[in-house]
C-alpha cells in the first residue's frame, strides 16, 4: 500500500468512526453543550465537516485563503442526516483531489500558511487534518460521557 492509499485509509476510517459516534446521540442532545464558549454537538459535527472543507480549500490554494466564503455560512442547524447530506459533495471533491496526487507531492508540495505563521509538507497537513476531526471525535465522547449517555463502541 502506498502513501496516498494509506492516507485516504485514514481519512476514511476516522470518519467512519466519527459518523458511527454521531448516529448514536440522541437527537435531544444535539444542542447541549457543557458551557456557553463551547461548541453544542450540532456545532462540533457542523465545525468538523466544514473544516475539512476549508482545509480542502487552503490545500487547493497553497496556504491562501483569500475570500473564503463558507458554503455552511447562513445554513441552519438541523440534524446529522441533514449535515452528512449537505458536507457529501465536498467531502467527495476532498478525497478525489487527495487521489489525484502523486506520492512525491507528499513532500514537494508546500502549504504556507503566512497569517498564522505555518509551513508545511502537503503530506504533514494533511495528517493534521485527520487529526483534527480525531481530536473532536474524543471531545464528543466526553461530551456524551457527562451526560451519561451510551457512547458507540468506535475501537472495532
């Protein structure tokens, strides 16, 4: 297996695991949060999918944002059904753009990221990408752990 195959492995299976987590909340629970600077849960499952697209969008433009205009930016919160519909296409243009790379891009494509100080390998960010919905998926576990809600079993 190489490079890519395993990186699209990984984006695949982390959100997997994210989805199979966010099915099983009760739809009651989806705009708790634990206090007011929080996300809800509605919020972290909307913050996670949207931000795959703008990383997708900082990717495809070296570092530069630009005028970046979410697609999320005036859509209503509603349920999971409706989030996963909505994030579908570019979820897909994500990982299509992710198969069209060749394994040496991993290492001569740059990310620079001049307002925030950061340069980076296309293959380093996108790992920090996965990792960042990782990093939500455990604070979501928490979340559900403090409501004494059942949480799904991911680690299968």
């Amino acid at each position: 297996m190489n490079a890519i195959k395993i990186i699209l492995l990984n984006f695949s299976e982390t959100r997997r695991r994210s989805i199979k987590l966010w099915e099983n909340i009760p739809y009651e629970f989806l705009n708790w949060k634990p206090d007011q600077k929080a996300f809800s849960i509605i919020e972290m499952i909307r913050h996670t999918l949207e931000g795959e697209h703008l990383f997708h969008t900082i990717i495809k433009n070296r570092g530069d944002l630009g005028n970046y205009v979410s697609p999320w930016e005036n859509l209503a919160y509603s349920d999971l059904k409706n989030e996963l519909n909505f994030a579908e296409k570019y979820r897909n243009s994500f990982m299509d753009m992710i198969k069209t790379l060749d394994e040496t891009d991993l290492e001569s494509i740059r990310i620079e990221r001049k307002e925030v100080g950061q340069s980076k390998k296309l293959g380093d960010y996108l790992n920090r990408i996965a990792y960042h919905e990782s990093v939500h998926t455990g604070q979501m576990l928490g979340y559900l752990r403090t409501l004494g809600v059942k949480r799904a079993q991911i680690w299968d």
